[in-house]
C-alpha cells in the first residue's frame, strides 16, 4: 500500500484549498454536502482543517467542483492572493451600470492563474523575473492635479527607462524587461478594457483585454502601468462605461499618465512641428492618423492628446465623430492598415520558460497545454513554433537545421 | 506481456491521429484502455486540410470494444493516484496508478512521466508511440511504404515526432526520408 500523502498535507491548506474551490463554483457548504451525501459538518470540519479529508472524499470534492485533483493538491493552487484586492475594488466602484459579478472575477481568477503559473516557471526552472521596480509616486500627497501629476511621473519614469520623448515601439517589452511586470493579453468580456493586481509575492500583474485592437491594447497596458506606479496596493479593472469610477483620482491620474508615457508633449509637439515646416499648412486628418501610428495609439487618444495640447481646437474629435469618421477608412490609403497586428497572449519569455522546463521533463505534456491554455496538440504547435527552421542550401541538398530558441548563443 | 496497455491522452492522440487506430489495436496480441480521466477530456487533433482543431470522438471505439475506458477502484490505487496527482495531471497519475497496481503495461512519450516512475522505482512495463508502431509492424508485417503514410499523419494530425536526440528520431527519419 502506498504512504497516504493526504496524511503529510497540512489539512488546514487543503481545508482552505477546498473552501475556495467551492467558493469558486459558487456554492454553500450545505449545496456541497447535499450533492455529495454527506452531512454539513463533515464539509465544516474538513475545511477547517479540524477533520482529514479521506481518500474517496477528496474524488468526490473534485468531480463535485469540475477540478482536477491535482489541482486541488498544487501547492499554488487558490492562495486568492489576487482576489481580496479585486473584490475590494469592485465594492468600491460605484458604477452606473452594474456588471456580472461572476464574468468580472473570472478575469481577475485568470489574471491570478496566469501569474501563478509564470511564477511556478521560474522556479521549475530557477530564473526568477528581474525586477526594476520605480519607487511608488503618492498620488494621495500631491497637491497638484493627478493629470499634472501624471505628466510629471511620465516624464521622469521615461527619463528613468532612457526612452526620452521618442514613441515606444513596444510598451510591452519595455514594461515586461524593463520594469518587470507580468503582462498577458487574454480574452475578457468587451465591458473590461484592463486589470490590475499586486503582491509582494507575484509582483505587478497586467491583464489586457485582447479583444481590442492594438493601438487601444496599448492605451489600457500604459493606463494599468499608471495604476501600478501610484495606487500598487489596490488592485484596479478598467470597465469601459461612464460611472464615477472614471472620475476617481487615481483613475485621472492612471488615464492622464498613459497619455503623457505614450505621446510626451515635448516629443508629439516636436513632431508635429516638422509637419507643419515642411507643409506651411494646417493639421490635416491624414497627419492626425499618421501622428497616431507613429506613437502606437488610437486616432481618438491623438486626437484628444492634440486638444489637451492646444496644438488643435477643442471638440475636433466630437466633430469627426459625429461626421462618422471612421479611422480604418482613413489608415487604408495611407497604407497603415494594420488590423492583422495583434498583441500575443504570453510573454515571450514564458513562452520560452516553458519550452525550457517542459525540455528538462519538469512539466508533461498536459501540464503544458494547460500553461497555454490550449489542448496537447496546439501546444505541441506552439513549442514546433520556437523551434524556428533554417535552411541550408549544400549544392542542390536542402537541410532543415532545428533552431532552438531557448538555447544559448555561445558554445562551450 | 502485459495482457493490456494503458494509454495516456498523448499516446492516444498520436495512434487515432494514425488514421490505423484499429488496425493497430487488432493486430497487437494486447487490449487498449485508457483512464476514465482520459475518456473525460477535450482532445483534438489538427485537420489536414482546413487547419482547424477537430475534436476526438471517442464513444465509436468504446462502444465497439476496441479500446476500454479504467478507473481508479481500490484505496491503493486512490492512494497512488493522488500521490502522484501532486507531480502530474490526473490522466497521467490515474494511468501511472491503474497501471502499477494491476500490473498492466503503460504507453507514454512523456519525458516527466517516465522519469517519475523511475525516480519512484515504480515496476511498470513502458511503451511508447514508437515502440507500438514498431510492434505493430513487424507482428502484422506491416509494408515500409504503410507505415511512412501513418507517420506522416501523425506529424501533422498530431504534430508529434520524435525530437533530435531522442532514441526512435534515427528510425522514424530514416522511414520518412526512404
């Protein structure tokens, strides 16, 4: 008979484990002990810790929640180090409209998973994520607006990070490898634009709405990145609606900071002037949507930003709009049409971790296509994908050379 | 020889990606089965002509007794599942279990799985993707040309080949190149 491992398990971790695993699938203890036959005590007691949970309960638990068992067992599994912070900040939204609240913690679950599984990545394959953390800007102390605030923390976060007044061509790789936060792209319902958490355990963690194009992608990683440099502590989901939250000072602040980090007054008015030089003529929409893609974000967020600038009239982005300009319309002549660009789900460097612990045999091949989230043979795509082919021409042979992307440049 | 092989989701995958599945499991002197977790998940392969995911459908071959579907039943096995639950994924660890206690055979590619068994001295017969293959061949003489066009399936059904290094990667190239 093999050693009982349910009697090494600190039943206290397992009785919470299982207790947010219920709570997970929404419900009581007493829906749980009917379903399963046994009585409401018995679910008390064992999600206390007070009682061991048996081989066959533990099956039952399982099935009774759709998780895996070993799921239930993994250590990381369910720590809601996330989860307070996002119900705390849903409490406190105040929105006009009130949304799903099972959609919305499902977004922050999946963010929480997300940073967990980058987490245990690290450690399978002992390359923990360097981290350049700025220190915290206290939106609470400033005396000044939170949109000058925000300017002036953009400015000194980009001197920081040596980008000057130039546009960032990846936001992303510069938050990721730069500062080290953990950004993924993953689907959320359209009413989300962005979340954000933070513990000192997983770090800052951004979750980006991939539904939405790149340009606005973008927009709402700048926008979380505000979150993380003043209000780390609480954690924030950006929900596209006209409520209060939108008038919060920490959501000025985040909003007037992607403004200033993406299009920096000095670099778009530096930019603008060398059109308005060489044309001697007025700001026209195709200079509007070139301005736009050069600095990587939407033609309303340059629009708005050349009104905050004075640089064009107030209300000229109500006026396109009510005339229906379409932004597409406009990128398609100018050839910037760039629907296929999209945001990639995973940090290039999980990608590449997992492809290194899945190679040392530190992850099966189910355990992979979980951390993408895909089934085994897509998995089995995505790991061909990085190995990257090259071909050599030898006389009229053709060779394939397997390039692994995880391997060292020099040889030993 | 074990009297049957216990296949995990990967194993699975690469023979019904073969397009051979029942040939195989006819002309091999063993029964397939696979665990009940297994029969439970979503597995799919590649279609080879509009590149979408195809689910499998596996209720056919359970239903007409080519392959059978095992579950955990004994407190040693229960025990064994979740000790092994805490390194692998329930298909693995259920595998893994079912195949230790009822001394049958089990069929896995996956690198963490075997070194698991090993490292834990576990007395399971193992086999792979290629070893069957193999099997298969020389019991129902199987023609060179046959077994290139299954190989070539599973490549692109399943996306699976053996990796460089690996000690099938030398015979599988050999066969598809010939």
């Amino acid at each position: 008979m093999p050693e009982n491992v349910l009697e090494k398990i600190d039943a206290k971790i397992l009785g919470e484990r299982l207790k947010s695993a219920r709570r997970a699938f929404g419900l009581t203890q007493e829906a749980v002990a009917d379903r399963l036959g046994f009585i409401r005590t018995t679910v008390v007691a064992i999600e206390k810790g007070e009682r061991r949970v048996t081989t066959d309960e533990l099956l039952a638990f399982a099935k009774c929640y759709g998780r895996n068992v070993s799921e239930l067992m993994k250590q990381s599994a369910f720590t809601e180090a996330l989860t307070p912070q996002f119900r705390a900040a849903l409490s406190n939204s105040h929105l006009e409209t009130p949304f799903p609240e099972d959609q919305l913690f499902q977004v922050c679950h999946e963010l929480e998973a997300r940073a967990e599984d980058y987490l245990e990545l690290e450690r399978l394959c002992k390359a923990p994520l360097p981290q350049d953390y700025p220190k915290q800007y206290p939106l609470e102390d400033s005396r000044i607006s939170p949109e000058q605030f925000a300017e002036d923390v953009a400015q000194e976060e980009r001197n920081r990070l040596g980008l000057g007044d130039a546009p960032i061509s990846d936001l992303r790789a510069v938050l990721e490898e730069a500062i080290g936060l953990r950004v993924f792209f993953y689907e959320m319902p359209s009413f989300v634009a962005g979340i954000f958490g933070y513990n000192d355990r997983l770090g800052g963690c951004v979750g980006v709405n991939i539904k939405q194009p790149w340009y606005r992608g973008n927009w709402s990683l700048a926008h979380e990145c505000g979150h993380f440099l003043t209000t780390r502590f609480y954690a924030d989901v950006d929900i596209m609606q006209n409520g209060r939250w939108g008038k919060h000072r920490a959501e000025r602040f985040a909003d007037s900071f992607a403004a200033n980090f993406l299009m920096p007054r000095s670099g778009v008015n530096r930019r603008l002037s060398e059109v308005e030089m060489s044309r001697k003529e007025r700001i026209t929409i195709a200079d509007l949507v070139t301005l736009a893609d050069y600095f990587g974000v939407s033609v309303q967020a340059m629009c708005l930003r050349l009104e905050s600038l004075k640089r064009i009239q107030t209300g000229s982005w109500d006026h396109l709009k009510a005339g229906e300009f379409k932004p597409d319309k406009a990128r398609r002549p100018l050839g910037l049409l760039r629907s296929a660009r999209r945001h990639s789900e995973w940090p290039a460097r999980y990608l590449l971790l997992t492809k290194a612990a899945f190679e040392m045999g530190e992850l099966s091949e189910n355990q992979l296509a979980r951390k993408f989230r895909t089934d085994i043979v897509s998995a089995r795509e995505i790991m061909e994908e990085l190995d990257s082919l090259v071909v050599l021409e030898e006389g009229e042979e053709f060779s394939i050379i397997p390039v692994n992307l995880a391997s060292p440049v020099s040889v030993e | 020889m074990a009297s049957i092989i216990v296949q995990d989701a990967c194993v699975l995958i690469n023979l019904l990606a073969s397009g051979r599945f029942e040939d195989i499991a006819g002309g091999c002197d063993f029964r397939f089965a696979i665990s009940s977790v297994v029969a439970e998940e979503a597995l799919f392969l590649r279609n080879t002509e509009s590149g979408e995911r195809e689910k499998i459908d596996l209720r056919q071959i359970i239903e007409r007794g080519i392959m059978e579907i095992v579950t955990v039943e004994s407190e040693t096995e229960k025990l064994r599942y979740i000790e092994i639950a805490l390194e692998l994924d329930d298909g693995e660890a259920e595998s893994i279990a079912i195949a230790e206690v009822r001394n049958l055979a089990l069929a896995t590619d996956d690198k963490k799985a075997r070194n698991i068994i090993e490292r834990r001295g576990l007395k399971i017969e193992l086999w792979s993707t290629c070893k069957l293959l193999r099997h298969w061949q020389n019991k129902c003489s199987i023609s060179d040309n046959a077994l290139r066009s299954v190989l070539t399936n599973i490549s692109l059904r399943a996306k699976y080949h053996p990796k460089f290094g690996q000690p099938d990667f030398e015979w599988w190239t050999k066969l598809c190149t010939k």
